[in-house]
C-alpha cells in the first residue's frame, strides 16, 4: 500500500500524522510511504529523517501520484478532498459527529473515509485510541500552562521566609484529559480534587492522590464509556453546587464533553466572579462552547481579574510527543487495514466498519 502524508494545512496544526521512527516500521512491514517536503518540521522531525527511515519525498503536486492512501491529523479541506483520487483512503480527525458537510463531500468524491474519533473503544483497537493519546497530552499541557499563567506556586514550600501553602486545583471531567491533568498536578505538589458525572471514576481519582467531589450529579455511561448528557434541572443543580468549592480553587481546568453535543455548562458567570483575582481556568472544551461562561475559543482572557484560557488545539502545542503517539494510533489502523501492507478492508469487521465514515454509496 502506498501510504502519502501531506503537510498540513489547518491553521495552528503543528503535529504529522506519521513521524520517522512509525515510518521504518511501516516501511519494513510492505507499506511505501510518500512524506510532502517539510510535513514534519513544524513538530521537529526534519526531511533527511524521513529520507533515512524509508520515505520519498515528494512535493505538493506529486505527492498523491500513486496513492492508496492519505494519512493527516486534521481534516482534508474541500481543495484537499477534490485532489484525492476515487478509491483513495483517508485516515484522519474528521469529524464526523459535528461536520457532517464535509463527510458528505468525502463520500459525495468517492474516497474511503476513516475517522480517528469514530474507532470503537474496544480492547483491540486501543493501540489506535487517538482521541486517548491526544487527551492524553491535552491533559498535561493544561495544567503546564495553569502553572505558568498562575502567580501561585503549585508546591507547599516551607523556607526560611515562612511556609506557602500548595495551590488548590480543581479538575472538572475525569476522562483521559481530566485524570492526566489530575497526576500533573499532583506531581507539582498541588492539592487536587475533581469531579465526574460518571460515579465509576471516584476510584481513579482517589488512586491519583486527589480527592473526589461528591455533588450528588450523575449521569448514565453509554455503552462506549461516555458520559450522557445532564437533564436541565442536573445541570442547575451541578453549577450551583460548583460554585460553592470554585470559589476556593487556584486553578480549574475544565474537561467534562459529551461526545457530538455542546459542552456542559458548568461554570457560569457568577462563580467566575466568585473566583480569587490571579485565579486560572483552562477550558480544554473551549472549542465545542466551552465548559466555561466566559470562555473564548482560541484564545486567553483575563474577566474578573481571572486568567482563562480558551486554546483549542492543545495537543499542536506539544507537537513533537503528540505526533510521536498519533502516528502510533495512525500505523496501527493502517496495519489492520492492510495487513503486510496490502489493502484488504473488511466491512464486516467491527473495526473497520466502526471507523469507517464515509466510501462510495455509503453514509456514516
Ligand atoms: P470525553 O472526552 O468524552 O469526556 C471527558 C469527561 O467528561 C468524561 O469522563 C465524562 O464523563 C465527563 N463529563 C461529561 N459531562 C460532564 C459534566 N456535566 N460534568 C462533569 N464531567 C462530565 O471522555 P474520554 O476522556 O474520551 O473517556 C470516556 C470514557 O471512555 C472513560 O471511561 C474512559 O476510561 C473510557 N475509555 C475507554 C477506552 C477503551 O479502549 N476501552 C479507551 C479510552 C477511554
């Protein structure tokens, strides 16, 4: 199978979708792969490297001369879709549950379309999870930057000059960010509590050294694992009860999702204001709403003398280690596809049919 990876092109993406070291043992398990001039520099993996781990190089125009398959972290844009030859494969974030227009064009063009979100949560398919690996990293990279925007040391410091207490964190979503950014935040010595709607996660959250708040809050847990969402008067209930313990917290980094719907609500205005002056949020559901009022997509505000930072792509800030994990996920989808590189799909296979959005007469 050959395999091509463009450089990509949505605006703030830093990661590739496979890295050298991936791209050896693809090349040494029958795949050949095409890397676009420069597709890995913006997360510091130079030409040479993909040069001497098997790839060709080629340029934008070549680049999908022969290609069975394109692997990109973001998704393709409507330019991108009309260069792909019918019958082509693409791997990569589609979106599928909150762009459906441009599922539609992937199908409408004939390509055989894998969405990363879309691969069952299921044992076999973790070396895949994308969305773990980049939570994952999302998770950490949240509590680095509430260490850094908070004037607050994190550690309980006892010196000469006197004692400082640890800064007290609250974690709101125990999911695969949520528990990431609870053990970052221990290991720089805060004091860590969270919250989950899904009563399952009290136990991870206790074995990571935080504490768990009880808010009497639950939501049922799909079959997937996922949390569904809250009825209106739960949600009430949640913010009110939120409010109370924010307004004692240093720092709050916000996770909670609800996969295809808007983020939960769970910090209004009100408890913002509440918050110390030289408090910090991180809302790492910025991009779906925000879990946070007063939350900006893309962007850090200080309202009510609270920094909040609304970034939404985290894992492109930590470039190098988040495409080193996702080009993992992305070889070990195109191996099942392609077992010793030769594309062999199996639409009545759980996985295979699971991730697929989108191929020819076909709608996800
Ligand atoms: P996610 O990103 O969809 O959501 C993050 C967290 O937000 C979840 O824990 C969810 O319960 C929580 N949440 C939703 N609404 C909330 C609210 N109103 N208030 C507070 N929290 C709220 O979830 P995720 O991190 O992708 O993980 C979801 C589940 O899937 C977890 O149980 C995880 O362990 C499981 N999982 C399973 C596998 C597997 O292979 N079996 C792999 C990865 C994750």
């Amino acid at each position: 199978m050959r395999v091509a990876v463009p450089r990509e092109t949505a605006i703030g993406e830093r990661r590739v979708a496979l890295v050298p070291e991936t791209v050896a043992r693809l090349c040494a398990a029958g795949f050949a792969i095409a890397v676009e001039r420069g597709a890995g520099s913006a997360a510091g993996f130079a030409d040479e490297a993909y040069t001497e781990a098997g790839a060709q190089l080629a340029d934008t125009g070549s680049l999908l001369e022969g290609a069975e398959g394109v692997v990109r972290v973001a998704r393709p844009s409507a330019g991108e879709i009309e260069a792909l030859g019918p019958g082509t494969v693409v791997i990569g974030f589609l979106s599928p549950l909150t762009d459906p227009d441009g599922i539609e064009r992937l199908r409408h063009h004939g390509v055989v379309a894998f969405a990363m979100e879309s691969i069952p949560r299921i044992t076999r398919a973790q070396p895949m999870d994308a969305l773990s690996s980049q939570a994952t990293v999302a998770g950490y990279k949240a509590v680095v930057l509430a260490a850094d925007r908070s004037a607050k040391m994190f550690p309980l410091l006892m010196t000469a000059a006197g004692t400082i207490a640890p800064a007290r964190v609250l974690v709101l979503g125990a999911g695969v960010a949520g528990l990431q950014a609870i053990a970052t935040a221990r290991r720089l010595g805060a004091v860590v509590s969270a919250f989950d709607v899904r009563p399952a996660v009290k136990e991870q959250v206790e074995s990571l050294g935080a504490s768990f708040l009880e808010l009497g809050v639950r939501a049922e847990e799909t079959a997937g694992g996922y949390a569904t969402e809250l009825t209106s008067e739960q949600q009430a209930q949640q913010q009110a009860e939120l409010e109370r313990h924010i307004a004692g917290m240093d720092v709050v980094i916000t996770t909670a999702l609800v996969p295809g719907r808007p983020a939960p609500r769970l910090i209004p205005a009100a408890a913002v204001a509440s918050m110390r002056a030289g408090s910090v949020i991180v809302d790492l559901a910025a991009e779906t709403g925000g879990n946070c009022e007063l939350t900006a997509a893309g962007e850090e505000v200080v309202r009510e003398g609270v920094t909040i930072v609304g970034f939404t792509n985290l894992p492109s800030l930590m470039a190098t280690d988040a495409s080193r994990l996702y080009s993992r996920n992305v070889s070990a989808l195109l191996q099942h596809l392609a077992p010793n590189g030769e594309l062999a799909l199996d639409f009545d296979e759980e996985l295979t049919a699971g991730a697929c959005v989108a191929r020819p007469e076909v709608t996800a």
